[in-house]
C-alpha cells in the first residue's frame, strides 16, 4: 500500500500553481519567469546569491582584460 503523501515531501498544491500561473498570464505585466513553490524559491535564492558571490569576486579579473580607460563611461 503507498502511503498518502504528505505536504512536507510535496508542499507544492497544483490547483494553487494553476491559479498562480493564470493570474499571471492574464496580468497587464505577465512576468517572464514564475517561480512556484516555496523549495524552488529557496533552491533558486541559494543559487543567485551564489552567482553574485562569484559575479563580485571577478570584478578586478573583468575589468582588468579592458583597454587602459576603456568602460569608465559604462558604470
């Protein structure tokens, strides 16, 4: 017999994903990107704060492959 899922291995509900992503659609500014489910929110922050860590961390690599003075205009 398979045990009844639990919210806590699938907190995401269906019917409010369906009606997040319809409202969405029928918005005057649909997004580009939904994320749905509060897993997904977590994974998907843990990874661009990672992304900004690595994204700061090169700054002086990134500018430094410039020609002397060039992209002073650009920040």
């Amino acid at each position: 017999m398979v045990d009844e899922l639990s919210s806590d291995q699938f907190p995401g509900d269906p019917i409010r994903a369906a009606k997040a992503i319809y409202q969405v659609v029928n918005s005057d500014l649909p997004m580009h990107r939904l994320i749905l489910g509060s897993d997904a929110y977590r994974r998907i922050g843990a990874k661009l704060d990672m992304i900004v860590s690595e994204f700061k961390a090169v700054k002086d690599i990134a500018f430094g492959t410039d020609y002397p003075g060039a992209g002073k205009a650009v920040l």
